[in-house]
C-alpha cells in the first residue's frame, strides 16, 4: 500500500527489475546478483487488511506492502503506513509460504512498523549495515512488491545521504533525515529494504515523489534499528517532549558563527511553555551539550537530541534572548501518539478519536480534555444534529468528557436508555456552541442555529 503525496514527501519503496546480460550501475553484475541473493531469501510480501475510519464509519481494507526478516525467530520490519491500524496481517516468503503476522508495534514518527511472523521453525534474516557510511554515489538495490509484483529488484544509486522533507498532511516524520535513490519506486514496496552491494540494509524505502521519475526515499537504517530496538523491548517508541517547534538558524541569520535552533512555536500546555521559553528564543546547549541546526536537513538530528532525554527528568536548556543569555530548567513529559485511538459511533453516524497534543495545540484549548469528531454519516444522527467533522466533544448534558474511553462510556449509556435528547457542548474553531442529539423518533427536532459562545483565544481545527 502507498499513498502518495506532492512535492516533500510521498509513501512508497521501490524497484525495477534486474536485466539479464545489462551492466550495472558502479558495479559488477555479479556483485548486484551477490547482494540480490543475499537478502531475496528475507524478503516478505505483506498483505494487512486494515482498519480505516472514512465518512463517519469504519471500514477494512486490504493493503499491499513490502518488509524483510531482521531475526531467525521472525522478526519483520515494514512502514507504519503498511501495517499501522491493522486488524490481520498475512505475509508471503520468498519462497511462497503464507504466514500470518502480529503486528508488535508501530511508530508514526519515524514511519516504522515491527511484526512477528507465527512460526516454528529458523528464518533466513538480513544485516542491518550502517548508514553513516553511505555516500552520494554509492550503488543501491531497492527490493519489494511494486503494484503487488513481489519479489522485485531494482537498481541505482544514492543521490542524496540527508534529504530533509517537509510534513504534509497525515504524513509527519521529524525525527528523519533522508537517503534519496533514483532506484525506481512503486507503489507497494513501502517497508522494502535498500541495500548496499554487500547485502546490508542501509534503509527502509518508504516514500517517493509525486510527478517526478525515479526520485524515491528511504529511511536511514541507523534509525530505523533505534526505533525497531525500542520496539521489540518495550511494543513502542518512548520518547521526550517539551512542545516546542524548531526553525533552523538560516530562517533567522546568514552568520555561520550564529549557533542554536529557533524556537518557532509553543504548545501553550507544554513543559517549555511552562518553564518560561518563548517563540523566537534560541536554544543552544541541553544539560550542557550544543545544539545546532543552520540548515533545516540538521533539525532531525536535533529533534532525536531533545527526544532521548530521560522522560519525566529535569533538563537544563541554554538559551538566547535577544543577545542574553538564560538557563531554563524544565521537566520533560513522555511524547504522545501522533495519531489518537479512533472509534465509530454507529447509533449516531460519526467516528471520533483522541485529542493528540497537536489538535490540543491547533485548538488552543487549556487541556486535554474532549473528543475529536472525525467523521459523520450523510443522513446519521449526528449529521442531521449538525455535529460536524472537527468539532471537539468538550461535555454531553452534565458530564465533562476527559477522554475517549469515558466518552465511550456515556455513549453505550444514553443509547442502552434511549434518552430522547442529549444535549452535547462542543468547540468549532474560535467558538463553541451546544449541538442538540435527536435519539428517538417524536423528539423535536434541534434548533437552527445554535447559540455560539466564545470562549477562548481564537482556534483553527483542521
């Protein structure tokens, strides 16, 4: 499976076929054949039906993608997009055996997905290689699935080693830097291996560029083996966060001698916030070690420095306020989903999912509490009550909401009871307003034009 997207960043991995008799690219085709054969034995053709959330109800969907076997016992690595949100995995080997899959764990930030392979028996497995050693120029093989062709290889090389790409949409990875590859990508090898002429893997393919030919990305495998370490001991990615959003220094100044990262924006809940940091700050040094991002391809590395603080522990950031110098010292909080939990409603007509700290921050509200509305059905409870994708739940009748699950709770209730009216208090951007829900047929109908309060700094919710 591959969604594509424009310009910074779309999902895929890649390959094209290798040609008998043609002559490789910065190699021999025996070493091309050499490395093929090391890893082809490892390769794994994935087919997740997964769970989506699309117009206000749940739907399964059948995806195509690509990974490869880390571990005799049956370790697999794949993207997030791949298998992230699914309810079974089946999995092909190379050498057609059907298995099925539990998915381990996931990770949105990094686009990487862990999954074990139900077996019994050894499994032929690759060598992650080390990716600091990659360079422009050097000959790559991307293997995988493209359009569901399993067993596919492709040939190239590296174009660039740190290509920085923009978030754009649902697609968001701040903690990665870039191997660009003209190897052709396709649609289905996501999750692929790229390897080096030695059979190591040195990145995970995972996106490609709308319009362009041949111009695909795969992840770094030094981050990839962080990221499917943390995994496999603990089923997720731990990580700190203190809610700022950082802006490299070229955005401010040309002076090379100028070092730090901007301070752009500020979740107004954070531990940064908290402790006094304000947009436009420059930070320098954490707990004494620098930090640096001139260009916008070094703030991955910057961003990992600030994530691998020990969680919940003090930090000492160094910081420059106009041309003053400050210490500030704050607590740092454990990282949240980007992507909450999600659940249809289908009494009502509509899906809603957990406030991630980005909608809290986009909605400018003084807490995580509510529920996000996703979805509704043309014609369902919820869309004839005028209760609108993005509105946030904040209270049904008496009941403030603190999350998901306790919505959940309220909801099998009022709909086991039958209540004929409930009267629900939500937030549409910079205002809220109260949405009447008509249970039961015989109740009247809810009013035009609900009265709107404002309550709040104005907010946007996407």
């Amino acid at each position: 499976m591959i969604p594509r997207i424009a310009v910074g960043a779309a999902l895929c991995a890649g390959v094209l076929l290798v040609s008998n008799g043609c002559a490789t690219i910065g190699g021999s085709e025996k070493a091309v054949l050499r490395a093929k054969d090391t890893v082809f034995p490892a390769l794994v053709h994935i087919r997740p039906v997964k769970e989506i959330y699309t117009s206000g109800k749940r739907q399964e969907v059948l995806a195509i993608g690509s990974g490869f076997i880390i571990s005799p016992d049956g370790y697999v690595v794949t993207n997030e997009h791949v298998a992230g949100e699914s309810k079974f995995v089946q999995c092909v080997l190379s050498d057609k055996e059907e298995v099925e899959a539990e998915v381990v764990g996931v990770d949105t930030f990094t686009d990487v997905a862990v999954l074990k392979l139900e077996v019994d028996h050894r499994l032929p497995f690759v060598e992650f290689g080390n990716s600091d050693d990659v360079e422009a120029g050097n000959t790559v093989i991307a293997m995988g699935s493209p359009h569901g062709l399993a067993r596919s290889v492709s040939l190239g090389i590296v174009s660039v080693t740190d290509r920085y790409l923009e978030d754009i949409g649902p697609m968001t990875s701040p903690f990665n830097s870039w191997i660009q590859t003209d190897a052709a990508i396709n649609p289905g090898n996501s999750g692929g291996p790229l390897i080096d002429l030695h059979g190591r893997v040195i990145g995970v393919n995972a996106r490609v560029l709308r319009g362009a030919e041949n111009v695909g990305f795969a992840i770094p495998s030094n981050i990839v083996k962080d990221v499917v370490d943390d995994i496999i001991k603990h089923g997720r990615v731990q990580r700190s966060w203190i809610g700022a959003d950082l802006q490299e220094m070229l955005a401010r100044t040309d002076d090379p001698a100028r070092h730090g990262v901007i301070v752009a924006g500020l979740d107004p809940i954070s531990p940064a916030a908290k402790a006094g940091i304000r947009p436009g700050d420059v930070i320098t040094a954490v707990n004494g070690k620098p930090l640096h991002a001139r260009f916008e391809e070094d703030l991955p590395a910057v961003r990992r420095a600030i994530a691998a603080l020990p969680i919940g522990q003090e930090a000492t950031f160094t910081l420059l306020r106009g041309e003053e110098e400050q210490q500030v010292t704050l607590v740092t909080e454990e990282r949240g989903a980007l992507r909450g939990d999600e659940v249809a409603f289908d009494e009502w007509g509509f899906t809603a999912s957990e406030l991630t700290p980005e909608l809290v921050r986009e909605a400018q509200l003084p807490s995580r509490m509510g529920v996000f509305v996703s979805g509704q059905q043309v014609g369902g409870i919820a869309a004839n009550a005028n209760l609108g994708g993005g509105d946030i739940i904040l209270r049904v009748d008496d009941t403030p909401i603190q999350n998901l699950a306790q919505f959940k709770e309220v909801y099998d209730g009022l709909v086991a009871s039958k209540k004929e009216l409930v009267l629900l208090f939500v937030k549409r951007g910079a205002l809220t307003r109260y949405v009447m829900i008509k249970q039961t047929p015989g109740a009247p109908a809810p009013a035009e034009g609900a009265e709107a309060v404002n309550e709040g700094e104005p907010a946007h919710v996407e």
